[in-house]
C-alpha cells in the first residue's frame, strides 16, 4: 500500500532540463526531513558528500548531520538545492560547508577537499556520490564527448577525491562510493552510466585492499530505482511514469532509505566492513 512518503506509480508526467532540481519533482522525494532521528553515531567526524545538495546526497548529508558530523556539499550549479540542504545540515546543529563546480576536473577535486580541510578541520568521511547520466537507444547517438564526461564524472571523480583525501584521513576513516544495480544488471538505454557503476565496483575493491594498512575502510552503496532529480530530467517521460514499478516492492525508493546504510558504513558500526557493497534495491537481486 502507498502512503504519502513511499508512493506507487504511476507517477504524475513530467520533464524537467538536467541535471534537474527538487522543487520541480511530483511527488516530492522523501529525504528524512521529518523522519531521521540521529544516535551520535558520527560525533565529532567531517563528512564530505558529492552530488550532496540532492537526492541521495541531501539523505546522506541529513543522517550525517543528525548523527554528529558537520557535513561539506559538493555540486555542480544547483545553488537553491545546496542552500536547503545546508540549512537542513545546521538545522541539525552542525556546520554545513557547500562548494559548487565540476567533480569531473582534477583540480577541482584537490581543491575541494583542501577547502574542506582548511575550514571544517579535516575530513573523516568521504562519500563519492555525484553521477552524471543520459539515455539512449542506440550506441550511434553517444558521442566521444558524452561518454567522457560520464567516466569522468562517474568514476574519475572518485579517484581523483580519494587520492587528495587519503593522505588526510586517519585510522577510522571511511570512503564510501555509490554504484548501482545497474553495475550488474545494466539497463542498455544507460550504457555509458552503467558502464561506470560497474567500473565502480571494481575500484571499491582494488581500493579497500590498498588503504586497509591505514585503517581506512572502503566501501560501497548499490542503490536501485532511486527517485530524484535525476529520474525527470535524464529519462523519457513513460519511464518516468512507471519508474521503479518493476521492483519487489512495486515502487521506487526514495532518499531517506538510504541513508541507514551509508550510516552503517561511516561508523563503528560498521567497523569490520570493507570492499564490501550494500544493495538497496527494493528487491531486485544483484547477480
């Protein structure tokens, strides 16, 4: 049965221009606003979040600032977005640091990590969530270009941020990356995206074994059908519609059920998890 934070499809039509905002979406994603209760699970930690003013970033930032941390945003140019995600974090009583540009430019990458460093006092938690993507049907319609930005901003970017922040963290850190079940059951209208989240995969793996002498765990979040900005503005109007419908569940996930597992994954929690890769995907298997 559907209640007002967890709907069903059909979902009403809608379109928007990517990479899409939330005051647009119908219904509106559930991310924890009045739902998430913290423990103090991550007192006193620094959290960096790409892709962190929306969507599943904006659930994560939220349970992070509830449980204790104070929270750094990366985006792209969402700026109304970013400042509710913000005000949401201080809400929480934590600090909230937002930087906006482009995740898929190494030089932005060191630089956003310095200035989380400089201003917040270090970084304990890094959570590689921005993603880019676009649909197609046929191969022929993804240029070069396309399929560069979608590596750089996928899978590039989480490289580049570890890198810069590794030789910041201390034994206890944690970097969690988000992949996707489409890392094992890849939707060909997403092949560039899908391509990437199994990419994903590989590198929280090879990664995790190569910082655990730091006592730095590596991780990673598979999410299913997840609503958020992305869904109306990347993909044609009856995927829209029926979005998430072929689940399990019957339903897309929203935000706010994520945010546990990203929870478990940056606390003592889960303090003997690492390389591992928790799906939430309302029911759909990854095989």
């Amino acid at each position: 049965m559907s209640d007002t934070r967890r709907p069903e499809p059909p979902y009403p039509k809608q379109e928007q221009a990517p990479p899409g905002v939330t005051p647009k979406m119908d219904p509106p994603p559930d991310h924890g606003e009045h739902s998430y209760r913290g423990n103090g699970r991550l007192e006193g930690k620094i959290a960096l979040i790409t892709g962190g003013d929306s969507g599943i970033g904006r659930a994560i930032a939220i349970a992070f600032a509830r449980e204790g941390a104070d929270v750094a945003i990366s985006y792209l140019q969402e700026h109304r977005d970013a400042e509710d995600t913000a005000r949401l974090i201080e809400e929480a009583g934590r600090k909230a640091l937002t930087i906006p540009g482009d995740v898929s430019k190494e030089d932005h990458c060191a630089g956003v990590v310095a200035k989380v460093v400089e201003e917040l006092g270090g970084i304990d938690i890094l959570v590689n969530n921005a993603a880019f993507q676009r649909t197609y049907a046929d191969i022929a319609d993804i240029t070069a270009e396309e399929w560069d930005t979608t590596f750089r901003t996928n899978i590039y970017a989480p490289f580049f941020l570890s890198k810069a922040a590794i030789p910041h963290m201390k034994p206890g850190s944690s970097i969690i990356n988000t992949t996707s079940i489409q890392s094992k059951q890849p939707s060909p209208q997403l092949l560039a995206y899908a391509s990437t989240k199994g990419a994903i995969l590989n590198f929280t793996a090879g990664l995790s074994a190569m910082v655990a002498d730091k006592g730095i765990r590596v991780n990673a979040v598979a999410p299913g059908p997840i609503w958020t900005p992305l869904i109306p503005s990347t993909m044609p109007q009856e995927k829209v519609e029926n979005f998430g419908k072929q689940t399990a569940l019957g339903r897309a996930g929203q935000p706010a059920e994520l945010a546990g597992a990203y929870v478990l994954l940056a606390s003592d929690l889960g303090s003997y998890m690492t390389g591992a890769v928790i799906p939430v995907t309302g029911g759909e298997m990854m095989i």
